[in-house]
C-alpha cells in the first residue's frame, strides 16, 4: 500500500522546507531508514530518512523548491499503483504537524503496558525500586542505525540523549519527538559522553527606572537619528610622556580621560556645528561647551556634565570627574548635575576596549567613544618602531553634522592630543 511522506517539521521554528538534494530519483527501491533527500530548513541542511520500504512513485517537490510542512513531498509504494487517485486524497487528509511527526502512532486504549512496571508505578516514591534497561532492543538495522525521525534526532542531540537507550512508540518501533521528549534515563545509560551537560535555568529581574528611562532615550536615538561613524588612531606618545611628568609633582594627578576631555572641549569651540542639537524645527549650536561624561553604575549609566570644559584646567577637570564618579556611584547625583551637555564622552579604555561604537546621547548631535591605549607597531621617518595609539570613534546625527564636519573636528583633536602642551596653554 503507497504511503505518503510529508514535508517534514525539522525544527521548533520551521514553517518550510527547500529540497536541497534527492539521494532517490522516481521508480527506485527505497528502505526505511535510508536517506531520502536533503532539506534545507531555516537553521541548516539536515538529512531526511524514509519511513517506509517501497519504490519511489513520485517526487512531490522539485530540488531547490520550496514547500511549506505538511506538504506533499513524496510518495512511496508498490510499483504500478496509482499515484493520482492517492494525491487527490493526499490533499483533503492533510495530517497536522504532529500528526506528519508521530504518523501512525498507537491509539492509546491500545497501548499495553508491562504489568511490572504498573507495579511499580503504585509504590509510594520512597520505595520505588531503580528501573532496569528494557530488554527488547530498539529497531535498527543490519548496521545498527538506530529509526527515528529527523527531529526527535535533533531534539536527542541537542540534549545529549544517546537514541539507542530510546524505546521508540511510533510506527515499527520507530523513535518520535515525544519519546526522546518523555525519556527517563535510566542509571549507567544516560547521555552520550560528549562533556558537561548542565541544567537550563534563569532569573527574571525587574527592570528599574533607570534601565527604562536609557532604554527609551537610547531607542529614540538609534532608530530616529541616522548615525554615521568616523574613527581615527592617536599618537598617544607625548601625552603619556607629559601625563608621568605631572604624576612626578606632588600636586599634580592628570588621567588621559581628563585630557580628552579638555581636547573636545578646545576642539568644540573650533568647531561649534558638532556642538549642536536637533531640536525638531531648528539646529541649535550652543556657544558654550558642556561635555557629558558617561558613568557606569549599577543599575545602568549616568552621564553627569562638566561644565564650560574648555575653559578649565587639567586639574580642575580631573577633580570635578572623580567628584561626579563618586556622588554617582552613591546615588546622590542631582537632576542639574546630568543635565545641560551639548557633547557627549565615553570611555571605556579603562575596561581594556580598544574600539567601540557610541549611540548619540539626545540632544546632542554627536558622541566620542574613546578606546584604550594599545602598544603597536608605527611607521616614523620610514621605519617601524614601536608606538601608543588610542582609537577614538564619533558618532554623529546626520540631520546635524556631516561627514567632513565630524572628520575637521577630529583632526582638530588629534591634534591636540599628540601635542598636550596645548591643553596647558589654551
């Protein structure tokens, strides 16, 4: 009797299949458990096994096309039997998607279960004894390969369940996905060994106001503002030279953030189109620079501002960062305190990043993401020596600033940066 094969469901996501290779072509003899054809699904390229023995009477999807589950896919049988009048009822008796999985399953009142095990099953748990591996085999063949369908062997993998301890409830004793599914392995005959195999598990936590309030200013930004991005390496060599020359004086104590710091803020009175806003109806460009500087605590991120940046000291900046990294860190950052920037730092050198991207932080116009300080081999007076170069990233709202715009105001702060005299003089 011809038995129709069904496009498979070969994974949870599956909704079709393309067929990427017939291992059979129409009028060849086919075995159960023998390859059929190769599908593709939405996450790989898995191989399908027949379920039947037969001759292939019709191919019911085409290699390289495309068929949702349930459909049509082959059908085998003896030959000369009518492929047609078995299509036209093909279509009205579509199984379900469990049904083409677990087809021909038993009904259960015909199930039987051994009367040792109902034996067991009334005993109160303390006295259960240990079940013992079933005698009956599972089925396989001549070389021992084990029948199951494509995805209760997907399902086995993923939870490293070695199919041969399986005892298969599906059509000739074949394993289907609610029999790796229902398994309870018994002990000495568990998993394959193929290392550690854990427990899933996880922990809802509820999100703060905080998380919420950078969620949606952060979402705002990215998917309303068209970010473009410009990145450019720093000869940090003099600034670390000039840095272990201040750290020498008793008074003195300057760290490269803060020298960024005070080179955007001289960069930015240069450059007064990247210190500007997106207000909607009109571009803002402020005359004075504020420089938030991002702050990581627990719950998230604050970004307190320093003020009027490019009129400060070196030290001056310093003190004032440490002072709002502290306050921050115990919650006793004020609203006036985080309000205010027309530009944005954030530096995560710290962490050991060399290079990252920033999201603008509204309603500036642009954010610096500053790497760490990586030793690396440069080219001077054309030879190689070894070098210090920081990689710096701008992110910019192109509704406020162009590419040339953000590109002049970096190399304005490159240049501030590979020579740090400036920073004490300006």
């Amino acid at each position: 009797m011809a038995e129709i094969v069904y496009m498979p469901k070969l994974s949870d996501t599956m909704t079709e299949g393309v067929v990427a290779e017939w291992n059979k072509k129409v009028g060849d003899e086919v075995s159960s458990g023998e390859v059929l054809a190769e599908i593709e699904t939405d996450k790989a390229t898995m191989e399908f096994e027949s379920f039947y023995d037969g001759v292939l009477l019709h191919i019911g999807v085409e290699k390289g096309k495309a068929a949702p589950v349930n459909a049509v896919l082959a059908v085998i049988g003896d030959k000369g039997e009518d492929v047609k009048k078995i299509l036209a009822n093909a279509e009205k008796n579509a199984p379900s998607e469990e049904a083409v999985e677990e087809k021909a399953e038993p009904k259960a009142e015909e199930k039987k279960e051994p009367a040792k095990e109902e034996k067991i099953e009334t005993k109160p748990a303390a006295t259960t004894e240990l079940k013992k591996a079933p005698a009956k085999p599972v089925v396989s063949d001549a070389n021992g390969r084990v029948f199951a369908s494509p995805l209760a062997k997907k399902l086995a993998n993923d939870k490293g369940i070695d199919l041969s301890y399986v005892t298969g409830t599906g059509e000739n004793g074949r394993i289907v996905k609610r029999d790796v599914e229902h398994y309870q392995p018994y002990p000495g005959t568990t998993k394959k060994s193929r290392g550690f195999v854990g427990e899933e598990s996880y922990t809802d936590e509820p999100i703060s106001q905080m998380r919420k309030t950078i969620a949606k200013r952060l979402s705002e930004s990215k998917f309303t503002a068209p970010h473009f991005y410009l990145t450019i390496d720093i000869d940090m060599s003099n600034a670390i030279s000039i840095r272990n020359q201040i750290a020498a004086l008793e008074e003195g104590k300057v760290s490269y953030n803060d020298m960024v710091i005070k080179a955007c803020g001289l960069a930015l009175r240069e450059h007064p189109a990247v210190n500007s806003a997106w207000l909607g109806d009109v571009i803002r460009r402020s005359d004075h620079v504020h420089i938030g500087v991002a702050v990581a605590v627990d719950e998230g991120l604050l970004v307190p501002v320093v003020r009027f940046a490019d009129g400060k000291e070196l030290t001056e900046i310093g003190a004032e960062v440490r002072e709002y990294a502290q306050r921050a860190k115990a919650k006793k950052l004020q609203p006036e305190d985080w309000e205010g920037n027309t530009f944005t730092i954030s530096n995560l050198g710290m962490f050991g990043i060399d290079e990252f991207t920033a999201i603008v932080n509204p309603p500036d116009s642009c954010i610096m993401a500053v790497g760490g300080i990586k030793e690396v081999p440069v080219v001077k007076d054309g030879e190689i020596v070894p070098g210090n170069v920081m990689k710096v990233t701008l992110s910019c709202d192109h509704r406020v600033v162009d590419g040339a715009t953000g590109a002049a105001f970096l190399q304005t702060f490159k240049s501030y940066m590979e020579n740090p005299v400036s920073l004490f003089v300006k």
